[in-house]
C-alpha cells in the first residue's frame, strides 16, 4: 500500500502522452514504428503536454509485458533513451504484465514523493498484435499467431508448485461473474443482456475516441450481417460464447500501442503555473493472488480497494469515474461493485440501461476498456491514466463526461494476479 508518510511529498500528473491503439502495420499513422518510436511518441507528448524539454526529465521508467517475445530485448529501458532525449539519465525497466501500466504509475509517484527525483516520467509499450523480426531492426515486424502466443500464457503461473497449466486462465474468465450470478440470483439470459450491455456502451466510448481500436459500432456490424439491431448481433452465432458467459466480444482486442506521463510534487506543479488542472495522485493499493487461485480476482480487488480507501480517506461515494482492466468484460460489472462505484447487485441492470457510458451517471472505461479501445498489454494502465486525466480536465473531446470528473478510481489486474487501485483527484 502506498502512503505518504510525515516527511512525504504530494506528487501530481502533469502531462500525459498516448499512441494510437491500433494494429500499427495497418494504420497510416504508425506504419513502421518500432518500440523505440512508440514510447518516444509517447513519452515526447507527455513532455510536452507538462509544458518541459526531455532535458528537464530526471529519471523514468518503462514498463513492457513481455519485452522478450513481443519486443526481441532484455534492457528495454537502456535502448529507448535517445528516442525522446534523456541520454545519460537512470531508468529501469519493470514488467508485471497487464499491471505494468499502475505500477508504471505507483513507481512514479513513490520516486517523487521520497525526495529522490523531482521530476520523473513513467511509461510502457507493447506492440502487441505483431512479433519482431529477430535479428533485424525495430521497425519490422511480422504475424503474431495464436498458436505462438499460447505457449507464453503458463509462463506468468507458478509453474512449480501451481495448479495445471490450463486451466489458470480459463478459470478467470467466469469465476466472479458465476459467484456474481448465483450471490444475486440472476439468470444466465440476464448476465448475457448485462454483458451485451456493456458491450454496446464501451464500443459507442470506443468509436468516439480517434486514438481507439474500432471506428464501428455494432449497429454496423448488425447491418453487415443482415441484421436490425445490434442486440440481435451481440446474441448470434456471429458472437458466439467462447466461456460460459463471455462471448467473442467480452474479450480483449489485442493491439499495439504506447502511453506516456510525467509526475512531479504537488507544490512544484502548481508554482510553474501550468495551462490545464493538475491531477493529485492520492494513493494506490496493492494485491497480489496467484494466478491459478479461485476468485484471485474479487480477494485483490477487495483488498486493494480497502487498502486505498484507508490510505486515502476517500469514500466510495466521491468517485465521479472508474477504470477497470477488463481484458475479460465481467470485471466492469463485478468491479464496479466491489469498489462502491455501484450498488450491490444493481451493476448489471446499470450495464443493461446504458448507464455506464460516458454520458451515463456512472460511467466505466470511458475511452472503451481493453475489448473496444483495444489492449497492449502493459501500456494499457497508462492509456488509462492518460483518458482519466483528458476527462479530468474537461480534454476528452467527443466523449466528455458532461460532469467533468474530480475524482477517479482506477482498478488494474494483469497476469492472472496483479491488482493496483488507485485514486486520482483534481487539484484545487
């Protein structure tokens, strides 16, 4: 649990920086990038939008979930220095697979808030719909199939003394959703409905957002299919169930994709006088259950949540906007619940209704969450934190919350076990 202590400062988000989240060989803008150019892409925007030269960046980190496979490299962060200017200054790499992103954050924030580095920046990138041309530049890549990504999933189990292999990852898919089901005696067609729900409303984030995935919505793809509506979609064979609950749709949409911030002390930040609001970084939580655990999910969650609330003082009731990591779609719903965001047992009428979309009163995953706005694996916390802060600060464009938010909750999961929490809040 972070918490600042006596002789801790105040550390706020001053800039934040993001790629496109796309399949970087098939959009016009990112043909060719390697993972050099989309960190530095990222990294140069964060920069900037703090009103700073990369001269002036102290130390960063940078977070990848796989910088092996996806990235041919073990030092990272030795190799990306020169892409946005800050040769000859410390870094590290850190990798928790789809949590790299909040401890991308939490890393941040614990270097600035002990008094070592004033100003630091923290990313993380992933090219995670391709795999690199071994032996060659950066730039080339090639077809990332599934039966090559398969193998990698049991390498973030314990392989020693962990449950068999398979059968970790297929057990998250439904663990909470069923407990979730059967604790409110709900049917599987009103899980179905709620799931389809929340599809339709992240997708509707998604297409608004020129930085997401998908720029069609379900009403097309109905069309496309000869059908009326995109309820009669999401319910066909064209979107069949994969799990008990989840269908095609629930899941993540694998992309490429880097995102960027800077933090430094609260009092800093404000004497400099920025253009746009600074975000307060009020605390994070932490959580970890092996992956392979039953209802690893739901116990990081509620403990990460408890943790920031005490450390925090904020209470349930303040938040105006969550974030939840939902490569599996069930986490917006049961998330939403656990964290105080939504009543008990009411989250999946909410998704229902379209209440949880950006213009909704209580919105989720406002850019459209890693099914719609699309998932590169460890950059996708910060993507996070970038749509967090935009909305913060009245930025987000076609999908502004009419409620500009104050105050945001933020719950990352990633490997099967990783769980931050963390609360953000505008500075005033």
């Amino acid at each position: 649990m972070v918490k600042l202590g006596k002789q801790a400062r105040s550390v706020s988000i001053v800039g934040v920086g993001c790629t496109p989240f796309k399949n970087f060989e098939d959009h016009p803008e990112t043909k060719g990038m390697s993972e050099g150019d989309a960190f530095g892409y990222a990294a140069l925007e964060a920069i900037k939008d703090a009103g700073l030269r990369p001269r002036d960046i102290q130390y960063f980190y940078h977070g990848a979930a796989n910088p092996f496979m996806i990235g041919d490299s073990l030092t990272p962060n030795m190799q990306v220095a020169d892409w946005f200017g800050v040769r000859g200054i410390g870094s590290v790499h850190h990798s928790e697979a789809c949590c790299t992103g909040y401890v991308a954050l939490q890393e941040a924030v614990q270097a600035v808030a002990c008094g070592t580095y004033d100003i630091v920046l923290s990313g993380a990138v992933d090219l995670a719909a391709s795999l690199p041309v071994v032996g060659a530049p950066g730039c080339y890549r090639r077809d990332f199939p599934l039966e090559e990504m398969l193998p990698s999933i049991p390498m973030v189990y314990d392989r020693a003394y962990g449950r068999p292999l398979d059968s970790a990852f297929g057990i998250s898919f439904d663990n909470w959703i069923n407990k979730y089901r059967w604790e409110y005696d709900l049917t599987a067609e009103q899980i179905d409905a709620a799931l389809n729900g929340m599809s339709k409303s992240l997708r509707r984030n998604a297409v608004l957002n020129p930085l997401a995935f998908y720029e069609s919505d379900f009403d097309d793809a109905a069309k496309a299919n000869g059908m009326k509506t995109a309820d009669e979609f999401l319910s066909s064979m064209f979107n069949p169930k994969v799990t008990q609950y989840l269908r095609v749709t629930g899941f993540e949409t694998k992309c490429d994709g880097a995102a960027a911030l800077v933090v430094m002390p609260t009092d800093m930040a404000v004497a400099r006088g920025l253009d746009h609001k600074i975000i307060d970084v009020l605390g994070t939580g932490a959580a970890a259950y092996e992956g392979a655990t039953p209802d690893n999910e739901y116990n990081g969650t509620k403990d990460g949540a408890k943790q920031v609330y005490e450390c925090t003082g904020v209470k349930p009731d303040e938040l105006d906007l969550l974030f939840v990591n939902d490569f599996f779609l069930a986490g917006d719903i049961v998330s939403a619940e656990e964290v105080g965001y939504i009543p008990r047992g009411e989250a999946w009428q909410y998704a229902i209704d379209g209440r949880c979309g950006f213009d909704g009163d209580k919105p989720i995953n406002t850019h459209g969450g890693r099914c719609n706005f699309g998932h590169a694996h460890g950059a996708s916390g910060v993507a996070d934190i970038y749509e967090a802060v935009k909305q913060m600060r009245g930025e987000a464009g076609a999908t502004q919350m009419p409620k500009v938010p104050r105050t945001t909750f933020l719950r990352g999961f990633g490997g099967g076990q990783n769980i931050r929490c963390q609360i953000l809040r505008t500075h005033e």
